[in-house]
C-alpha cells in the first residue's frame, strides 16, 4: 500500500513553508513539492473569486506533477477556496483552518480565543465557524492585519519596523485601543472593554516566521497557536490510515515559486537551512475559461 | 458550577426530536425546552434568508426561557443559519452538520459515504465540506429528498407511500438509476457508475423516523448513520468539560409547537411514550426589522 508520490504543498508565497517544515519533522520519509505564489502575494486584499482563481492556477500546476495529496497551506486559500479545491480534483485536499481552530479551542482556558488573519480570511468567518464548532462556548475575536504578510514576503522577520507593526496588530486583542485610535476598523467581532484573551491563534502561514516578535508583544500570558503543527499531525494520520505513507528513505524535495527566487531561497534557507538547495521558477498556465469554475473538472 | 438550566433545541418540526431523544437517554438530568416550527415545516424548500429569519425567531423565543445552550436540531438551519445564530446569541449554540459528518467519516470503510438531506442542506455544501474536513479521501455524494420531511411532519412513518418514496429518494445513491429516469436531478454530486456507497448519513434529523423503512431499502450492506446520537455526546462533552452540567435529579421537560398540537404529540408520544405528557401552542415573535439580521444584537 506504500505510496512514493510527493505531497503538494501550496501558499500564496512562503508562508507555507512554515507548515512544510512541520510536516519534514513529522514525515521525513514523504517527498514534497511547494509551490508558492510569491508573484502574486498578497492574497488576502483580494477578493473571493480572484482567490479561487489563482488558487486553482497553481493547483492545476501540483495536480499535473502527480502528488498524492495536497496541502493548502494558505489560510485565505483554505478559508475562501476549499470547497471549490476540493469539488476540482481528485486527489485529497487538507486545509489549515480546521487544524488551527482544533489547536486553539484546546489550547485556551479562559475561553477567549484572539484570531490575527488577512481580511480575506477574516471576511470569511471560517475561523469563527471552526473555533464554534469545537467549543460553541469559546468567545472568538477576530482581527484583520494586512501588514504581516507584505513584510514576511519581503524578508522583514524583525527590527523596528516589524516590532512596530505587530504592536499595532496585536494592540485590539489586547485590549490596548480606544474609540480614538481607529485601529480596530478591521475587527469583525472586537473584543469588549474588560475581556481578555489567553490564546492568540495566528490565522495566516506567514505570521509564524515573526512568532518570535508576536510572542513578545502579547506577553507570557497569551499562548500563540499556529496550525502548522496541527495540520502536520492531520496529514500524517490520514496517510497513516489510508496506507498511503511512503516507506521509502531517499525523500525529495522541490521548491517552486512564481515569484523571485532569490527572495525566495533566503526565506527558505532560514527555515532550512541546507536542507533544499534548490528553488525552481515556474509559471503556473491560466485557467482555460471553461475550466474555471468546473465542478466536475479534472 | 452545577447549572440547572435547562437546554433548549430547535427544529423545523418533530425531527428534532430524535435528537432529544438521545440526549436524555445520556443527560437524564438535564431539563429541556424543545421548540418545533411545525407551522412552516418544511424549512428544506425554502431560500436561505428565510430559513435564517425563522430560525432566529424561534431562537429569540428560546434565548427568552433562559436556556443554557441551545441545540439546532436541524440539519437546514445548522446548514444555513449557524453561523448568524452564533453571532446573535451569547449562549452557546451547537449544531448537527459537524457531528454527523464525523459520525459518517468513521462509519465508512470504502471512503463512500452518501448523504440524503433537503434541498437547502444539499445547496449549502455543509456536508460535504465537513467530510472533507475529517477525511479529504473520502468521497461525499449528496443527494436531495425533499419528499420525506412532509411525510413525516404528516405522521406517515410507514406504509406503501413511505416505502415507496424512499425507495425513490435513496436510489440514487445505490447506482439504482439511470439517465432515462431523471431521479437525480437533486444530486450535487452523483454516484458514478460501479461506485458503491458504504454509509448512508441522514443528514435530516426528520430521517431518523424513517430508519427503519430506510435501513431495508439500502440493505444490509450500507451502514446508516444519523447525527443524533453524535450531537449527543457533543452535548455532553461540553456540558461537562464546562462545569456545566446540573446536579439536579427532577428535571422538567417542555415542548412547544407552532403548528398542530395533535399532531406533535402523535410523533412525541411515538418516541417517548408518556414521558412528556404536555405539547403546548406557541406563537414566535415575528423579528423587529432593526433586529432581522443584527450581527452584533443580542
């Protein structure tokens, strides 16, 4: 039953190499390609259909080098395109959301759950809907911080100018704004005067590469819960359970972004190491119009 | 912590019933408010925005008695409504989608698992995204019934009609059609020919009281599954874990209607003898249209 194929991997840049990583330490035996759509990032600004769109782009790419299964790493993907992914192909596909979401309603205590996410992810309220699934009697406060990912994308992990922008990110959930600041206008449910999280879930890939910065910001009193972990343990029962583990030792790996390179390599090389010495270009094809949407394509 | 409030549960009708059901058989201590819309059953024609109104109104009516928690004990309005009834209502709300998904997910074998559920249900994706969010290998095929909700609302739960259309609205799934027939016009998802379902999830909680015309009609090689039982433990789980179960040992029971008192109490007496001597009229407040979809409202 042993099954050789790689394991796709997709983010709209590198943000998903944070879950690749945990899936590496999880799996060592399983081969991987990742694609990111560094070219295009951000995704979260964007509306829903272009989402979908460019998701489907680049997993028509995956579906075509023949991976057993494919991991969405990117939240705004998971949380606006999933279902449309999943009715597309016939491989499997596991999203980040639910993992995250289980992670975070057993990781808090005091039932106050923080979600930071792109706007797109936020506007979808799967977070909301997966944190209330699990534990209906969780408080979930979402915000919406569109300046993570830009900086992640451009190699920005720290300094100043990071430490400043995650502040302010994090400043709603913690209680530190006022009606005068103006900075909660991107919280779907702020949280109220009084209340306090414990547990801060980061709602996008991208946002574990500042974990370091996010921690210190919210202080020892708030866990941070990223779904990498979780959705490696997910990808490793399912391949587990449905006899699709690799038994092979000599894993390959391959790197794919539609974006630059070097940018690439360097934020790859900081999680890696030497591990991937190779970061491929590609071109993902458009969409043939009549594919687009097709339910019951592929 | 104890908490002797009692839990209330919704449902268009007397469906919901077969939930109560199961959670009295667990949380015998545990008084109840169980609240059918028999008088605009059924819900699963209806466009969305009309099921979440009514839906809101009932629970408005519930969120009123001082419930602990409610239980949407239908598969339409968790399908379509859950995520504004969550926001609307400080208590906790759980529904039935996601317990019955995981409920199908570990009863397959073959990974085919059918789900028969209303047109609305069926419109919403709810299953087939929460399938996949348990196992993305196995394959959801959906199909719409929307011949059984009104034959049970009506007290037929067995006979030449019944057997008649259910043997109709199961076919599909058992590969029992053809083009000629045009009985899956309802079907997102089609059973492909030579595919074979394992499990049949009842993805109505009005199906139950048909489960035993069902059970003959797909044979003994498919295992029907409901979300009662599942929602159940749900319930409990969290009661517990929250410390807010009671420790009372007379708890009370009262179920209301908005439609037919005879009628409801033929199908409550069916499922529960003499436990519950009174079925009460009720009328639901129609929505003030300030508060008709109020995200933040209480």
């Amino acid at each position: 039953m042993a099954d050789p194929r790689p394991v796709g991997f997709f983010d709209s840049g590198v943000g998903g190499l944070t879950v690749l990583r945990e899936v590496l330490r999880r799996l060592p035996r399983e081969s991987t390609i990742y694609l990111g759509d560094n070219g295009r990032a951000p995704y979260g600004p964007r509306p829903d259909e272009e989402v979908i769109h460019f998701a489907t782009e680049c997993l028509d790419h995956l579906a075509s080098r023949d991976v057993k299964a494919i991991v969405v790493a990117c939240n705004t993907a998971s949380a606006v395109a999933l279902g449309e992914l999943r009715r597309r192909y016939d491989v499997p596909i596991l999203g980040v959301v639910r993992p995250g979401a289980t992670a975070a309603a057993l990781a808090t205590r005091n039932r106050r759950v923080g979600v930071i996410a792109t706007q797109a992810t936020v506007r979808s309220r799967a977070y909301f809907g997966a944190i209330k699934d699990e534990n209906p009697f969780i408080e979930v406060y979402e915000h919406a911080t569109p300046a993570l990912v830009p900086l992640v994308e451009a190699g920005s992990l720290d300094g100043a100018e990071v430490e400043a922008a995650v502040a302010r990110s994090v400043a709603p959930l913690l209680g530190r704004h006022g009606p005068s600041t103006g900075i909660d206008a991107d919280a779907v449910f702020p949280l109220p005067a009084g209340e306090r999280i414990d547990t801060l879930l980061l709602g996008c890939t991208h946002y574990p590469l500042l974990g370091e910065v996010i921690a210190r910001a919210v202080g020892p009193g708030v866990a941070v819960i990223d779904s990498a972990s979780a959705t490696a343990s997910a990808l490793a029962s399912l391949l587990e359970v449905q006899g699709m583990a690799t038994d092979r030792t000599a894993a390959t790996h391959v790197q794919l972004t539609t974006g630059d390179v070097d940018g690439f390599r360097r934020t790859s090389d900081l999680l890696f190491g030497s591990l991937f010495p190779s970061v491929e270009s590609v071109e993902v094809l458009p969409l043939a119009a009549t594919g687009q949407r097709g339910g019951e394509a592929a």
